[in-house]
C-alpha cells in the first residue's frame, strides 16, 4: 500500500537562528541547512505518534473487566494524532503469549475499549501492549506498555512470606530464606509440605520440598554462584492442590553489591581535562531497581562525597586532571567495592547546562585543542525536540570557551535535545533538558454532600480551570480507595513526556511529573537516561524511512489469481467489496497483474460479512480470491521481556481479594439463579436453540459443548487446539514440540489402549492437522463425545472419543458462484458499556462488593462543566478519583485524589 504521508501544520513553527550562522565558512553553512533540511523532511514524512492507556485500576481479580481509554498523539509537542484511526491493544501473559486484542477505532485521537478475565484467568503478571501499525516501525520501544496483576481469591488459602539473608562467599552468595505461611483465616499453615524451586531465566537451578512446622515455618539455604547473579533469581514456593493445579508463589532473591550496574556519566558525554566537570551517578539491580549507595572520588587533595537518591541516582562536580586515572569508592549497607571513571580526555567539548532559572536555559561551552578538530574554531548548537528545532546558532571557541542563552518559551515543552557538532557533522557533546509544562489544564472536583453510606448516590460536580478550552477527551476512574493496595503507575504526562521518549525503566516515573513535580529529580533523569527515539547517525545518513502505513481505517489485503493453471498470468481488474454489517456499503477496488489487492479504509464494527466479487480482464470471473491474515495479529512477541516482582500480601491487598471472592460467590449464586430464568422463559415461550438454527448436527450433541463466543481472549489463541486445552475434564491435548497436530487423548475412552479420538469439521471425518488450519473465529462449536452411549454411534472408530467442530455459516472464504466470495472478517472492537447498578429505581438482593464504582472512558462536558453520578459499594468508605485527557491543543491533564467523608 502507498505511504500516506501528511504535514503537521502544527509542526512548522518559526525557530531561532543566531544572527551569525550564516556569516560563518562555507561548511558551518553546509551542516546548517543539511540538518534544517533532514530534519524538515524527517517531521513531515515520519511524524511519531504515541499511546497511552488509562485504566481503571492496576490490580485485577479473575473475572473481573479491565476497562481502558485510549490516547493517541503525534509529532512535537504532542497533538490528538490526525493519522492513524486504528490502536491495537494487546493483553499478553507473562510469557509474552497473546491472549486478547482489541481493534480500537480512534477519533480525534481517543478511543476505549475494556478486556474480560474470565474466571479461568491464571493468577500472575500480565502485560498490557498498545501500538497503531505505524508505531511499530519505529521499534519495539515505541510500543507503549504497561503490567497489571491478576490475582486469584482463591488462593487466599496460601499465604507466605520470605525474610533473605546473604552472606558473600567467595565467587557465589549463601542464602537462607526463612519461610512462613498463613493459610485464609491468618492461621499458621501448619505441616503442610511446599514444593520450592529457584529459577534463572526460566529455569529450574535447584528444586525440592520444605515441609512446614506446627507454627507454619521452616528455612531453606542454598548458594547462587555470582554469574547467575548478574541476572534476577526468584524462589518460587508452590502448596500443591491436587496432581494438575498447585498454588505458586514468586520472591525475588535480594542481589549482592557485585550485581550492581554502576555508570558514571559525564554531562556533554566525556571527561575533558582541565574544566569543571559534572559526572551523573546511575546505579541499578539487574531487575531496573535503583540501588542506594554512597561513594567517594579523590581529586588531588579533595575528596568529593556522593550519594545515590530513592530512583539510585546521583551527580558530584570536579575538575580532573590529564593523564589521571580516577577510581570512586562505594560503600553500602553490606559492604563496598571500587569503580573506575571513565577515561579523561585532553581534547574534546565540555557542555554544562543551567536550567534551573524560570524562563531561560543556560549553556556553557569550553573546548581543549579544539582546533585541531575545527581550524576556524567554531562548531554548530542544534536544539530541537524529536526534529523540531527550537534554537539553532553558531559557536565560535577560538577562545576555548563561549555560551548561549535560549529563551525556554521558543522551546517546545518536554525533553529537548542539546547537540554541538564540530563543522563536519560529528556531534562532539549532548545533553538533554526538560522544559517545564506550563500549559496544562487543570480540573477541579466539588464532591458537595457526600454520601458513604451503602448503595447511596453521590452527584460529583467537575470544571475545566483556565481560559481558551479546546475541547478535549478525558476519562475518570472513581474505585474503592481502601481495596487499592499498590499506588499510581504511570500517568498521561509521565509517560507521554517522559517514559516514552527515554531508555530504561523510570523509578517512579508519576511521582515526577502530574500534580506535582521534581525538577531536580527531573534534571538527574535527563544527565542519565538515553534518548531511544532518536539518532543522529541515521538522521544525517538519511535513514529515517518508516516501512509501515498510517492506518486510516480496516485494511484487508490478498491475491487474485486464476482458477485454472495456465501459461498465461493476469492482466488485471477490479473487485466489488460488498459490506453487510450494522451499515451497508458498496465500493470497487483494482488490481495489478500481479494479483494483489488491499480494500482500505473500511469502517466496519466487529466481524462483519463482506461479499467480494472479482473479474480479470482476461479471466473474467473464472478466478480464485485468498486473504491475508489480519495486520496485527501477534501470537508472540519477539524480544518480549517478562515482568519482575516479588510476591507481597499486605492487608489492603488482602481485603481486596477477600471483596473479589464475594464478589465471585456473588455472581455464582445470583446470576446463575437469574440464568435458570431465562433459560425456563426461553424453553417455555420459543422452544429454539438459536445454536441448532446454524448448526447441523448429523451425530447429535455431545457430552461436553464448548462455545468460543463463551471464551475470554478468542483473539489469542493461535488455533482451535490452544482454545480447547484445558476446558474439558479428561481431555488432554500436548502440543506438538516439532509443529504441526498435537496429541490429543480423552480419558476414560480408548486411553488405556492408547487409540485416540476421530474428528469431525462440519459432520465429515477429517485429521487433526486439517482442524489446527481453521481460525477460533470461525468456529460456531465445539462437541466432545467420551461416555459410551453417546459413543455408539460411532461404532468401533469412536473408541477412543471423538471431537466435533462446526464453522458458522459465512466463516473463511466461501465461493458463491463463479467469481462470487463470501467471508466473514474482524473490524473495529465493539466496547461494551460500564455496568453500574441503579439502586434509586432498582431492588437488587445481590450483595455488592464492586472495587471500581465509576468508569467513563469519555466525560460529557458542557462548556468547561461536566458532572458524574454512581451508587456506592457495600463497603466502601473512601474514594479514589483519577482523571486524565487531553484536550484538542494537545495539553495535558492529570488529576488524582483519595476522597474522605
């Protein structure tokens, strides 16, 4: 497909020149307008967009709805993104297998959509990916991404807890671990015995039992040579529930100081002898968790201290001399080591940035033998956020030193790139700086008279601060403040001008940016995080080119070809595209001799039918039509890195799961009464089964039907196979290690005897492997036959089980007639609506344990007021708000509050 391509108008803004860049030699002239101009082509044909996602809450039980709003932006400063109208939101396990994904449909840059955990939801870590197609040819780290956790209230029943202690032992560290265990009541969990595993990169290293004591504790100790310490090591604690299902439990082994990823890192990039130079400090554990040290350099007769802050960062001045080697000393709580600096330099570009006044960034420039790199003695200052330039000017050093002041309001605000290139183009010295939000738009909450008491209403009134409203999205989450154990991840503004744009994990990113923030904390990110969304070298070597599209709507791709063999290939045609969804449209395609075709742009909601007639000029219908699969679609993800965290039981959490399981037996013993109702009313008055008006069943039904449109997460499976596992007793599917048919047995049938199950597709006798080429989307049902009577019919075959599969009528590529196609394919997600009870007008004996009261992933406003109305929770005595948006100008808002009585 052609490469839409788009100008932001709002890209081209003025920038500053110094009034003597162009009085300067010919190739300071060159670098200048070769940089304006790669840097004009790069924001005008690879403009880079973002997403970021608010959810409702960071912690999950199993059947629970995660419930989302989507933020797309694009170019510098960021804008709701007039590109791409399709976000695909992935929900992934931690083993970076795709389970769920959402075809978003984005307006003005926003969109939402929520994911439903089924109750068979595994207990863990789970990530959550957002991208549009055109992100994901920048790079995997232009994929936003974000964890959630999902707990299993069950699991109550095992509580444990692990206190480490290490001890260093010559090239390995000893440990003990004192293990305790509650069980559900916080009573000891006594003579129970656990299986314990450690585990490095996903392997087992060593593995055992540990039985508890009467007051349900016991020690283990076991020694990790320091190789595998250098990446994360978990003890993995698992009470065994039967011979399929255990309770597992991951901690984290605390790392020793040899693990610690120590950098010094000088401020313009090196150590230049003779000038005061700032060196950053960034200290880290293998897992991204900031290490807490203190250190010191001696610099001839001064001995300079440092230490590193709650994000492991640091920074410390001094002037080093040529020729001198420097080595700081660490110590910490258990103990100290040595680390060498890096190597001072005698020639080279000592950059030192002042942004701590209000309106102005300062910029010091001194050089040593500069002009043996530059013969006239000057170089290039380019100051630009992700291509656009805010300040550009000459720098004369024949002097060896010089300075330049930029006015921070020609500067866009986020992080900006600070770079001096020497005449030819080689960038000398580099800094980044954050430049201060000041236009962001504020919200105000007036809760008036609040109401705690059960089922009450409580009418909360909203308001846009400020003058000169733009319109605007934004989304609310109003949950339990007391079920919430784990604090704020990241926000709108911290991940969109921060977290985004830079390399590594960002300790407590929020804390940095949204209501309040740190500009010193701000400033030590800038001296010690990496750029990841751009590079000088591939911009001056012209290699900025984005290989994917802008997605302006549903896109179906594939290939014509002729229905018959012959020497003679085609000439081309066109394709009548045939919509019949919620809308029915019309539209004619081409295509090439080469067969291929793309309809574009489609609208379509959910899986939709489309009809497709082609026509060659010299086959005429007699043709075949194939399509590709959907553009997105990721079973894995390459490069895809597991999350990291150590279990930890708290009394908030542990109220939560406590809610979550009433929450459950709730549902259970209301709703199924509720579905006994409507399964008597619909016998009773229609006596159809809308599944028999699609299905032709020629064996009848069998002991067990599964029904996909019943499945959470059909969109992850990778085959009918994957889809079945684990969700019919005694059945037993083992994929096959080398692809292709797994090996499927049934219980209780021909088992003993080793036969296996036949198969059915639609009533006809097919094998296994032809079954896992059928997409889970196309399948209506699925019926398991294992006890002898139903196994009749079968006969002898039928000794070993027998599955059944039926397609929906319409499903796969379907001939009409000659030239004619019907198939079903997948459009936009359709959200579902947030349920909230109505307790004013409804009678509802159900108890109500909800932890999230009040979702809306697009607020109404009405000029700059808008208001919000739910119904309390059984239990709930204080509130947590949180808003985020945007509004059209691209200014961003964050709000947060715990609301008391």
């Amino acid at each position: 497909m052609k490469k839409i391509q788009y100008v932001l108008p709002i890209f081209i803004l003025t920038f500053f020149i110094s009034s003597t860049a162009f009085n300067s030699r010919s190739d300071i002239n060159e670098l200048t307008n070769k940089i304006i101009s790669l840097l004009g082509n790069y924001v005008d044909d690879v403009p880079e967009e973002k997403v970021f996602l608010h959810l409702d809450k960071p912690l999950y039980a199993a059947g629970e709805d995660v419930w989302f709003s989507v933020y797309l932006t694009a170019g510098s400063p960021d804008i709701p993104s007039p590109l791409s109208k399709v976000v695909y939101v992935d929900l992934l396990d931690n083993d970076g297998v795709l389970l769920q994904q959402k075809t978003i449909q984005m307006e003005a840059g926003h969109g939402f959509g929520d994911f439903k955990l089924d109750n068979f939801t595994r207990e863990g870590i789970y990530q959550i990916k957002a991208y549009t197609h055109w992100m994901r040819g920048f790079g995997e780290d232009a994929v936003f991404s974000q964890t959630i956790e999902v707990m299993e209230p069950y699991n109550l029943k095992f509580q444990p807890s692990v206190v480490f202690e290490k001890t260093a032992n010559g090239d390995g560290v000893s440990y003990r671990a004192a293990i305790s265990a509650l069980n559900r009541s916080l009573q000891p969990l006594s003579g129970e015995t656990l299986t314990y595993a450690l585990l490095s990169k996903g392997k087992v290293i060593e593995e055992g039992n540990v039985v508890l004591d009467a007051d349900g504790k016991n020690e283990l100790t076991f020694q990790i040579p320091l190789s595998q310490l250098q990446g994360v090591v978990a003890l993995s604690l698992s009470l065994p529930e039967n011979a399929e299902y255990s309770i597992s439990r991951k901690f984290l082994l605390p790392f020793p100081l040899q693990s610690i990823d120590l950098q010094f890192l000088p401020e313009g990039g090196d150590l230049i002898a003779g000038f005061n130079n700032k060196v950053a400090v960034r200290a880290i554990y293998p897992d991204g968790s900031p290490a807490i040290l203190e250190g010191s350099l001696q610099a001839g007769q001064q001995e300079i201290l440092w230490r590193t802050n709650e994000r492991g960062l640091g920074s410390f001045e001094f002037n080093p001399v040529a020729g001198e080697k420097y080595t700081a000393k660490i110590s910490a709580q258990e103990g100290g080591f040595s680390k060498d600096l890096p190597r001072v330099l005698e020639k080279g570009v000592n950059l030192s940035v002042d942004n701590s006044k209000e309106g102005l960034v300062n910029i010091l420039i001194q050089a040593a033998g500069f002009n043996s790199i530059s013969p006239s003695g000057e170089g290039l200052l380019v100051v630009h956020a992700r291509g656009r330039i805010g300040h550009m000017q000459k720098i004369d050093l024949r002097n060896g030193v010089t300075g330049a002041r930029i006015n921070k309001s020609q500067l866009p605000p986020g992080i900006n790139q600070i770079t001096f290139f020497e005449p030819e183009g080689n960038p000398l010295a580099e800094r980044l700086v954050f430049v201060p939000l000041d236009q962001t738009v504020k919200i105000a909450l007036d809760e008036g008279k609040m109401e705690t008491s059960p089922r009450a209403k409580n009418t909360w009134k909203l308001s846009l601060e400020g003058d000169n409203l733009e319109g605007g999205s934004y989304s609310i989450a109003v949950t339990d403040a007391n079920e919430l154990p784990y604090g704020s991840v990241s926000n709108i503004i911290s991940y969109l001008k921060l977290e985004s744009e830079l390399k590594g994990n960002i300790h407590q990113a929020h804390d940095l940016l949204g209501q309040s923030h740190d500009d010193a904390g701000i400033d030590l990110i800038m001296l010690t995080h990496g750029w990841r969304r751009f590079n000088w070298d591939t911009l001056l070597a012209e290699q900025f080119d984005n290989p994917n599209f802008i997605e302006q709507g549903i896109n179906i791709t594939g290939m014509v070809k002729p229905k018959t063999d012959g020497k003679r290939g085609l000439t081309g045609g066109n394709i009548n595209v045939f919509s019949k969804g919620n809308q029915e449209d019309f539209m004619i395609v081409d295509f090439a001799e080469n067969g291929k075709f793309i309809i574009d742009d489609l609208a379509i909601q959910d899986t939709t039918q489309l009809i497709l007639t082609a026509n060659d000029k010299r086959y005429k219908e007699f043709v075949e039509v194939s399509l590709d699969a959907p553009l997105a679609k990721y079973v894995t993800w390459e490069g895809f890195k597991p999350a990291l965290r150590s279990f930890e039981l708290n009394p908030s959490l542990r109220d939560y799961l406590t809610n979550a399981e009433k929450r459950r037996q709730a549902s259970a013993a209301f709703d199924e009464m509720e579905a006994i109702d409507i399964d008597e009313f619909v016998v009773q008055s229609q006596k159809i089964d809308p599944e028999e008006e699609v299905i032709s069943r020629v064996y009848g039904k069998g002991d067990r039907t599964i029904k996909p449109e019943d499945i959470g997460g059909l969109d992850g499976f990778s085959d009918v196979w994957q889809m079945l596992q684990g969700r019919v007793a005694g059945v037993q599917i083992k994929p096959s290690t080398m692809g292709g048919a797994p090996s499927i047995t049934i219980r209780g049938t021909g088992s003993v005897s080793g036969v296996g199950p036949i198969f059915f597709l639609d009533n006809v006798p097919v094998e296994a492997s032809l079954i896992s080429t059928i997409s889970p989307r196309d399948i209506a049902a699925i019926d398991v036959f294992k006890e002898s009577a139903s196994l009749a019919i079968f006969g002898s075959g039928g000794a070993g089980g027998a599955i059944a599969i039926y397609t929906k009528k319409g499903g796969g590529m379907q001939s009409l007639g000659e030239g004619v196609f019907n198939f079903r394919y997948p459009g936009y997600s359709t959200s579902r609506e947030y349920y909230m009870p109505k307790y004013d007008t409804e009678t509802i004996a159900k108890p109500d344990f909800r932890s999230t009261l009040y979702w809306n992933p697009k607020i109404k406003w009405e000029g700059n007021k808008a208001s919000i109305s739910f119904y309390n929770n059984d239990v709930v005595k204080k509130y947590k708000v949180i808003i985020q948006g945007m509004d059209n100008l691209g200014r961003l808002t964050y709000f947060e509050k715990i609301v008391t009585p």
